[in-house]
C-alpha cells in the first residue's frame, strides 16, 4: 500500500477548509496535515466538530499575502515538502476594491502555486467559483464562455488563466456552484436569515427577478469529497494527461433555482414567499440596484438586530445582508457531471433538501448565533 499523502491546507480555517480539514482528519486520510489562515481556530466560529478536528492537525496562523513566510509554511519539520497542495485561501467579500482582490486572491494565489511548483509538489488544488462563466440561462460546462458577473469572480478568473499557463505547476482547478452546509455565513444563508427575520415580522417574504432563476447548487461535503477525490486521481494512474491542468465544476443535479430554495424557506418558517415578477424586469433601466440593495438591506438588518437582543445574543457574524453584484438578474446555472464521468466521483447530496438547510440553522443555534426559536 502506498504510504499516505502529506497535505498543505491554505485558508483552512473558512467555510470549506474547515470542512475539509474535518473530513481528512475523521477519515484519517493524510500522513501529516498542516494549516495555514490568518484566523485563528478561537476566533473563527468553530463549532465541536471542528474544534476536534483542529486539536489532530497542525495549525499555523499567517497571512499568505507576505511571501516571507512561505520557507516556514511549506517546509515539512524533516526538511521536506508537501504532497497535495490545497488552496481555499482568497478574499471572499463582494463589492470590495479591485485592489483587494489583486492582493488577496490573484497574486496571493499565484505565489502560493509558484512556491508548490518550487516545492515540487503532486498536486495543486485551487477553488475558483461558477461565477466566472457568462450568465446565459444555459448550465456552463468547463469550456464555456467566460464573462464574470462580478469582480471576485473576475480575479478568479484571472487567476484560473494564468496557473494553467504557470510551467511544472500539476493543477486541478475546481469551479463550484452555490456552495451550502454547516458553517456556511454565505451563499444560502442570508437567504434563510431573511426568512426568519419575515417570520418575526409576520410578513410574505418576496425575491427580485423570477421564480425560475437558477442559483445551482452543492453541499460542502461534496465539495470536499471533490477536491480530495481528484487529488488523489491526478496523481494517480487512471489520469490520462498527467501533469496536464484540470478543471472540474461542482453542481449537484437538482438544477436548484429561486423557488427551489423558498420551497424551503417556506417549509421551515411557515411564512409565505414570492417574487417581484416581470414588472420589476420591464423597469430595469429606471432602477439603481445599489439603492434597491441599499432598501432592501434597511428592512431586514434592524428586524434581525431586534431578533437577537430579545434572544440575549449579544454578538454573531450573521447577517440578513445582500450585496448589490448578487442581487443582479444573473443565473448561476452550471453543469457538474464532467468530473463524474472523467474521475468516477459521485455527488452524495444530489438534492437541495430542507433537512441539509435545517443542519446549518441548528448548529448556529448551538453556537448561540441564531435564535432558537
């Protein structure tokens, strides 16, 4: 038997690397795991999971931006390197400067992939999103057009095109949808924030644009499952191009759209929802979408504020707020069965379900974040 991998983990203390590291550790599937985020373990909202999964690794708090610490980050304490390079290190705040996203995920991830080719390393993962395709209704696949919907997703892509030119870099490159689960402070969650928060109100919760706008999606379980999955495949036999990049998207097959997820909402609130409909898409042109978020916002950030003095919560990271980039009319429609096909991997959440959205509320509740009733 081949011994176990060695694995960096870049950003690990996030949403999805807390989730992976989780997943390596539980499984017991590396040799030696080391961490690197600029957050702290104590500070980051862990729930017991993860806390447990972070007392077996090593963990290592830096700021991947300043280069002078890569000799320490990915020098192995033998003198060795890492195996498996993961990257889920990068800005993941809308709306920012362009000059925070050219420091915190383009050149930051150019860096930590020239230091793996440096380091000789198997493999180097990078998480780009769905975003990066053009929003055409039609679900992307790998060779798609290209036309971000907003300037994240824009150095993310500047990011992919330039580590697939990067010589001796072994890249896999994944693209995943609408990513939700436990720990998630994005992606799905505002939205279960607002409904709660029309709960309290006693109010029809109502979306922009149409029912039909889809907003596909993949559980961070999958996500995880994928980004070791394919790991170990490049490095194996059964890649036909080694050495060659790689890019897979990651969408389960629920084709998740608008009313999808207010099924949901629907079901674990109890409140009515619907959406402003093709009168609000004829006005277009007299509409400001930053002053429509700006509104929108107001309505719902007091209502939550209230919600969690009564319930003695006297902090959380949560929020109701929607960024005006995500509030445009673009549909995140992605087609994810190519790494299926190429690698064997197999989607173990196919399905948005309520259950897998009432997990994330539950475990906010827990860490006392979220009202419990």
């Amino acid at each position: 038997m081949a011994p176990q991998p060695t694995v960096l983990v870049l950003g690990g203390a996030g949403f999805i690397g807390r989730n992976f590291v989780a997943y390596l550790v539980e499984n017991d599937l590396a040799a030696e795991i080391r961490v690197i985020d600029k957050v702290l373990p104590e500070t980051a909202y862990f729930n017991q999971r993860f806390q447990a999964a972070f007392e077996k690794v090593e963990f290592m708090q830096n700021d991947l931006s300043n280069t002078k610490k890569f000799e320490k980050i990915y020098t192995r304490a033998d003198g060795s390197s890492f195996d498996y390079v993961i990257n889920f290190a990068a800005e993941t705040k809308f709306s920012q400067l362009a000059e925070i996203y050219e420091d915190r995920i383009y050149k930051l991830s150019i860096n930590c992939a020239k230091e793996a080719v440096k380091r000789q390393a198997k493999v180097f993962i990078q998480l780009s999103t769905g975003d990066i395709y053009e929003s055409n209704g039609t679900a992307s696949k790998e060779d798609s057009k290209t036309k971000p919907w907003n300037v994240l997703a824009k150095y993310k892509l500047k990011v992919d095109e330039e580590l697939q030119n990067m010589p001796g870099l072994s890249l896999v490159i994944l693209r995943p949808a609408v990513v939700y689960g436990v720990g998630a402070m994005g992606g799905l969650t505002p939205r279960l924030i607002c409904g709660r928060v029309y709960k309290h109100l006693g109010k029809k919760m109502e979306f922009l644009w149409t029912e039909d706008l889809r907003i596909n999606t993949v559980h961070v379980n999958d996500v995880v499952r994928a980004v070791w999955h394919t790991a170990n495949w490049y490095v194996s036999s059964d890649n036909p191009q080694p050495g060659s990049p790689v890019i897979f998207n990651l969408a389960d097959e629920n084709d998740t759209n608008q009313e999808a997820v207010n099924t949901h909402i629907r079901s674990i609130f109890g409140i009515e929802t619907g959406f402003k409909g093709t009168s609000f898409l004829t006005n277009l042109d007299l509409i400001d979408m930053k002053e429509v978020a700006d509104e929108t916002n107001d309505m719902h950030l007091a209502p939550w504020a209230e919600l969690l003095k009564e319930r003695n919560i006297k902090t959380s990271p949560l929020t109701p707020y929607l960024d005006p980039e995500l509030l445009c009319n673009n549909a995140l429609s992605l087609d994810g069965s190519k790494i299926c096909v190429t690698t064997g991997f197999k989607y173990e959440h196919p399905k948005l379900t309520t259950e897998s959205l009432r997990e994330i509320i539950t475990d906010f509740q827990e860490l006392n974040l979220w009202p419990r009733d």
